[in-house]
C-alpha cells in the first residue's frame, strides 16, 4: 500500500516538478520549436529581398510546411513583435527583424563552414545538419566561432557570411547559363536549395574553385569542361552554379596538374591548393611546408600506389592521393 | 580624428577585398623568410646517408617485403614479451608473495584480528602484488622493444605501407601504430593516439583500441587455447593448433577493429577523411638513454602506477566477497549463481562474469579470480599447473565445454576495457560520454558476439 502511495506521488513529481519534470522538458522543447519555426520564417523573408521579391503568407506557408491559419497565427505573432509588417498581400521585415535574420543567416553559414572544414562532414549533408543548429548560439558565441575559423568570409557553398554588425555582400558571379562560351571562368557559388539541384552538382564532381568553361549550350543540356572531365548538367540545376571571371594569379594556374597526377620522381614546383580546401587541411599542409612555390618530389610510394610520400623542403611527407589532388603543381622540365 | 568604430568599420570593408588566398601568403613569407636564414647558417655535405635511406625505404614499403618485414617485427617482439616475461614474472612472484606470506605471519603473531590480516595482506596486497608481477614484465620489455622501432623511424613507415587498408575504415594510417601498442597494453594504446592530429580518427582510434588483445589478455587466451582447443592433439600438432587458435583470435580482434572503425565512422563519428599527413622521418642511429626513459619512466611506470591504484580497491572487494557468508556459501558465490542464468546464455556461466565485473582493474587478474570462486577459496589463487589439474576443476567439477572455452576467448578479446584503459580514455577526451562510450561499444559486442556462437552452436546440437 505504501508502496504504491510513494511510487504514485513519484510519478506525479516526476512529471510536474519545475525544471526537470517531464512537463517543464516539454515546455522548453514547445518554446525551441517555436523559436525555431519563427526564425525560419525570417530567414525565408530575408532570402525572398534579397531576391528583390517581396514574401507573401503563401510562399511563407510553403517554405515552412504550414496549414494557412498556422500561417496567419505565426505572422499575427511576429507583427506583434515588431519582427515584419505587412503591406497588402506583402510581408516586409522590419529593422528589428532584418537583424534578427541576418543572425540566423550567419549562424547556418557559420555552422556550414565549421562542419565543413573542421569535423569534414560531406558537403551533402552540411546544409541539413546546420538547418538544425543554427538556433542554438548567442551572437557572442558565433563571434567566438567565427574567430576560432579565422573570419572566414564565405560558406563551403561560396554565399558570403554576413559580419555582426549585418552586412551581407551579395552573392558573387553569374550563373552558368548566361556565361558565354569557351570563357574559361571560376565557380564562386554553388546554391545549395533545393537540395535535389545541389546534389546532382556534387555528383557530377563540380565544386567550388574549380575553373571550367562551356562548351555547348542547347536548351536540353550544358556540356562543360575542366580541360581534362566533361559535365553535362540540365539547364534548372546550371543556373544554380555561378561562375566569376579568371584573376591574374589563377589564369597562372594553366599547365598544372594535380600533384596527384605527377609521375613518380619528376620534380614539380607547387602553384596553388585547391580554394575548396579550407580550414584544419589546409592549415595541416600549409604548416608542413606544402606552400605555394615550394619544390616537391614524389619520391616513394606504398603497394597501392595510395598514400605516396613526397619529399618537401628537406623532409619526407606521405599524403593520401584524393589530397594531392587538391595541389596543383607544375611539372619542372626533365633536362 | 577617427574613432575607434570608424577604424573597426574600414578594416572590416579592406577584410572582404582581400583575396582568398592571404594566408597561404603568409605562410609562404614566414617559410622564404626561414629558408634565408637557413641558407645563411646550414651547410649541407655530400649525403651518403640519404641514399641509404632511399634504398631501406625502398625495400620496407615494397609490396612484399614490406609485408613479410613487419610481420616478422611483430612476431618477434610478441615472442620475445611473451616468453621473456614468464622468467621474470615468476621471480617477482615469488618474491612480493614471499614478503606478503612472512608480513602476514607477522600480523598472526602480534594477535591482529583475521580480518585485518585477510583485508589488507590477502585482500588489498595480494591483488597489487598480483597486478605488479604479471604485469611489469611483459610491459618492461614490450615497450622498450617497440620504442627502440619508433626511435629508428620505422613505425611511420608501418602506417604508409598500411594506411589504405585504415582509409577504407574511414580512419587514419597511424592508427595501425596504436593498435600496435595495444598489443602491449590497450591503456598505453590510447595514450599514443595522441600522434594522431585529426581529432575524429583520434577518437576512432581510442574507442577501437581495445579490440587489440594486450599482454594481460595473452596468457589466457595461450591456457584456452592450449588446455582446451588443442586438447586431444599431441605433440607439435598440439601447439600448432594451440598456436593457429590465438592467431586466429587475435585476427577476430583486428577484425572488429577495422569493422567498428567503419561504423563509427558511419554513424557517430561521421565526416570526411581528414589531412592524413605523415612525416617520414630519415633513419636514425637509436638513442639508447633515450629509448629507456620514455619506455619504461613514461610508458610503463606510468600504466603501472594506474593500474595499481585500481587494483587495490578492486583487491579489498575480492577478499570481501569472498570472506562474507551468504547463505550456505559467500557472497561471491551467491552473486556468481544469481548471474549464472544470463552467463549460460551467453556460453559462460555466472562465476566467469563476476569475475569479469570485480577483476576491472586489469585483465592480469581475471583468471585467479575465477578460480577464487571456483575453488571457493578465501583469496585470489593461480589457476591449477597442469593441464590435467585444469581440466578436471574446470570440466569435471564445472561443467566447462569446448564452448565455454571459445567463448571465454571470444569474450576476453571483445569485452570492456579495464579500469585502467577506461580512466585513461577519460584522461585523454576529457569526455565521460567517450569513456562511456567505449565501454558500450565493447560490451555489446562481446555480448552480441558470444550469445550468437552460442545460439548457434546450441542449435548445431553442440554442448
């Protein structure tokens, strides 16, 4: 009897005890998701100016998922909160909220960045993975984060990040589908929504810093070249890679070839690492020497031909071949 | 004037101008600025010793007799720890027991009550003179046989040679070398992931670690596998089977290594490859003075000192479950038939998973252990000297198959760490979620491991 008694007033406590009860847990959780769902809802705003579009309940109602009257409730909320007005059919975010959504944008891009290049997280997966963290810092905290990763300026997509005070540049190059043909240029952006797109530019093998050029425009299909691969993309998923024009040191990058491609014993002189390659890696070669205008000297390798060991400024250093593929070197003339 | 804002402002519209690539600029004006200086202050002589190297590195990471070179290495340092250490260990033994036996007749004599002498000499003594004998030795000449390796600048080549296998794991080449070291004790194993700067392999290669069999988990896999798959064999067939039987566990054992590698590369521990770069440094001549400190001030001292401080506590709840009567036995024997039920499923039995729980400090003293429940004896003891004598306790008295034999081996390999592997863990990730961690990982696949064999083997209709 007493047992039960004290088992039954467990179970009550264990329930509405504030903080740790189970009902205070799912408070907190209902508040998270709240939080989350709003701040989506700016960024979606955010996105929509930027593209010179003005959101509407519908589209909002469609980039979140949501029943019309949840719509209708959200925006009531966030006018409420001095968040967005609207003007008609259009909803505008005010200052208060552009700042807010800036923060959330730099968040993701922040985050991206990290799982990118710190903890090398597949680059499919790092969209999805930063949606869902991007809620949690404080603005310090992604100061902190930021200056850990050395103020990076762009995401692993190529969208700048925006600084704290809320600058956000706007998205470099000019996509695919409106570059003119056999104009070597450099891939700056890659957009990373809808996902679908994304990934068939993955697969393909394209990312960023890569330099190609169009050989082939018709309305089913681009064929492109890296001088040495061939892409075909469909013309919806091109016109989410934007291209930039060739600076002076990366025209220089003609007649290399990747390290990894470098015969065995042939002297090579290094000329860039690979701008997709970032963070802990390249800190990793550059910190062992592998620098620009260094000498290297592919001078053994294992059974597998998979790492081979180069001998750099003195020393000997082995490196996995996806890795010396990220180096261009230009071969020194046999003589 | 400007204000301190205004500065603030300018310098954040030059930093987005500045071109992608200014650290690697920076890093190539330290590296011209330090080739200068080099060039200035090092004179390079003819080399003869570089070609030399070319030609050993040739041979060592050859496909072949790079292979056949680091077995043989291994074998004989294995060997050498193996047999070497069984003279030692037997010196030790009978001296730290022969202090314990007279300072316990000294107690007896002064009149102290049985329980003070049973605490402290039969209890907390007797397990760290357990733990020091059979452990020091093997580590006193593993470690110094693997540092002398390490000093010539042959290990690196180990994971060049090796590291394609680890890449398919999703984990790093130098992990081949802490696997290595594992073989000479898994806490030490983790401690030498510290070679590896990626912290996700790192991770990988902490919590795998203890799939490598350590010199406190050979002697009982070399008395199973002698005493019972070998049984019925004579002669050199015998110890060929005994032989090919540890071999063939310690293959299991890299096995799992490289399976849960994977996995966790795959789910916990997901993410890309990260710079695997590794220095190849030239040849050296070793430096003795050197190879002693660090293997046994830094290495072996050091494990030593941990697993001693595990040891005694784990020594006084031995002699207490032991000493304590529970029933019609002592406690330790009311527990061991109370886990006997979840032990059978699993091909064990109860005494075999106690002894597995209370002997956590190091896996030297799992066996006496048992063999204290067993024999229901008041104390650790050593396991019976013939093979004979074990049999008859174990099978005729116990009720021991060939089953409980794989099993125990099966087990022995795959279970959790010891203490002192897990406290290092902790020391090294500062994480009790990764400590916890590996023990899970471990245990659940022991346990998953030996209930499917003996399923299996049950359903084959084999005892």
């Amino acid at each position: 009897m007493i047992f039960w008694i004290v088992l039954l007033a467990g179970c009550i406590l264990w329930i509405v005890l504030p903080r740790i009860g189970v009902l205070a847990h799912y408070r907190t959780w209902r508040a998270a998701r709240e939080r989350e769902r709003l701040e989506d809802a700016l960024k979606h705003l955010l996105n929509r100016e930027h593209l010179g579009r003005h959101a509407t309940p519908e589209s909002l109602g469609g980039a979140l998922n949501l029943s019309r009257t949840a719509v209708m409730r959200l925006i009531e909320q966030m006018e409420e909160q001095g968040l967005l007005e609207t003007r008609g059919m259009e909803l505008h975010l005010t200052a208060e909220g552009e700042r807010w959504a800036l923060h959330v944008v730099r968040a993701h891009r922040l985050w991206e960045r990290y799982l990118a290049d710190e903890a090398r997280m597949p680059l499919a997966q790092v969209h999805a993975e930063a949606q869902r963290r991007e809620h949690a810092l404080t603005a310090d905290q992604l100061d902190e984060l930021e200056a850990a990763m050395g103020y990076p300026r762009r995401d692993p997509h190529g969208d700048p990040i925006p600084s704290r005070a809320g600058i956000l540049p706007d998205a470099e190059g000019t996509p695919l589908t409106a570059w003119p043909l056999d104009i070597p240029g450099r891939i700056v952006h890659l957009e990373d929504e809808p996902a679908i797109a994304y990934e068939q530019i993955l697969a393909a093998g394209l990312h960023l810093g890569q330099t190609i050029r169009v050989l082939e425009r018709t309305p089913q299909r681009l064929t492109l070249s890296d001088g040495e691969n061939e892409y075909r993309l469909a013309p919806a998923v091109a016109a989410n890679v934007n291209l930039a024009p060739l600076t002076e040191v990366e025209a220089a990058r003609n007649h290399t070839i990747p390290l990894s491609d470098l015969p065995l014993r042939q002297t090579a002189e290094i000329v860039a690492i690979d701008d997709a390659l970032q963070g802990f890696t390249r800190r990793r070669l550059l910190d062992l020497g592998l620098t620009p205008g260094a000498v290297v000297y592919p001078e053994l390798q294992n059974a597998f031909a998979d790492p081979r060991a180069y001998r750099v400024r003195g020393t000997l250093i082995a490196l996995r071949q996806d890795q010396a593929a990220r180096i261009l070197v230009r071969p020194q003339s046999l003589n | 004037m400007t204000t301190p804002d205004e500065v603030l402002a300018r310098a954040e519209a030059l930093r987005n101008r500045l071109p992608s690539s200014f650290r690697d600029e920076i890093v190539q004006s330290l590296y011209a600025e330090a080739e200068q200086i080099a060039r200035r202050a090092v004179k390079t002589p003819e080399n003869r010793q570089y070609d030399l190297d070319q030609r050993i590195d040739r041979l060592v990471t050859a496909p072949v007799s790079g292979l056949l070179i680091m077995l043989l290495l291994l074998t004989v340092v294995i060997w050498l720890t193996v047999s070497g250490a069984n003279v030692i260990s037997d010196l030790l033994f009978t001296l730290l027991f022969g202090f314990g036996d007279w300072a316990r007749a000294l107690f007896v004599a002064w009149g102290v009550p049985w329980w003070i002498t049973g605490f402290v000499w039969d209890g907390v003594y007797r397990s760290l003179a357990w733990v020091v004998s059979v452990m020091l030795p093997p580590m006193a000449i593993f470690f110094p046989a693997f540092t002398l390796l390490e000093d010539l600048g042959y290990l690196p080549r180990v994971a060049f040679n090796l590291d394609w296998l680890f890449k398919k794991a999703g984990a790093h080449g130098k992990q081949s070398l802490t696997m290595m070291m594992g073989f000479g004790c898994n806490a030490a194993g983790v401690i030498a992931t510290r070679v590896i700067d990626s912290p996700r392999e790192r991770l990988v290669a902490i919590l795998t670690n203890n799939f490598v069999p350590c010199n406190g988990r050979f002697p009982t896999l070399i008395m199973l596998a002698t005493v019972f798959v070998a049984a019925g064999f004579g002669g050199a067939a015998a110890s060929l089977i005994a032989a090919s039987a540890v071999v063939a566990v310690v293959l299991i054992g890299v096995a799992f290594t490289f399976l849960m590698s994977w996995v966790l590369s795959k789910t916990v521990l997901r993410g890309e490859a990260s710079a695997f770069t590794l220095e190849l440094p030239p040849y050296r001549r070793p430096n003795v003075l050197r190879i002693l400190y660090t293997s046994l001030i830094d290495r072996t001292i050091f494990v030593l000192w941990r697993a001693m401080l595990t040891a005694a506590p784990a020594g006084a709840v031995i002699w207490l479950l032991a000493n304590i009567s529970f029933g019609d036995g002592s406690l330790a024997i009311a527990i061991a038939r109370w886990l006997d039920g979840f032990g059978r499923l699993l091909g064990l039995d109860g005494a075999i998973l106690l002894a597995y729980i209370i002997a956590i400090p190091a896996n030297e003293i799992v066996v006496p252990t048992m063999m204290m429940i067993y024999t229901n004896a008041g104390m650790m003891v050593e396991a019976p000297g013939s093979d004979s004598a074990i049999r008859s306790l174990l099978v005729d008295q116990q009720g021991w198959t060939l089953l409980t034999a794989i099993n125990l081996m099966l087990f022995s390999l795959l279970h959790n760490p010891c203490g002192t592997t897990i406290i290092t863990i902790f020391k090294e990730t500062r994480s009790y979620k990764w400590a916890a961690m590996s023990v899970v990982i471990t245990l659940g696949t022991a346990f998953i491991v030996t209930f499917l064999t003996a399923t299996l083997a049950r359903l084959a209709g084999w005892p």
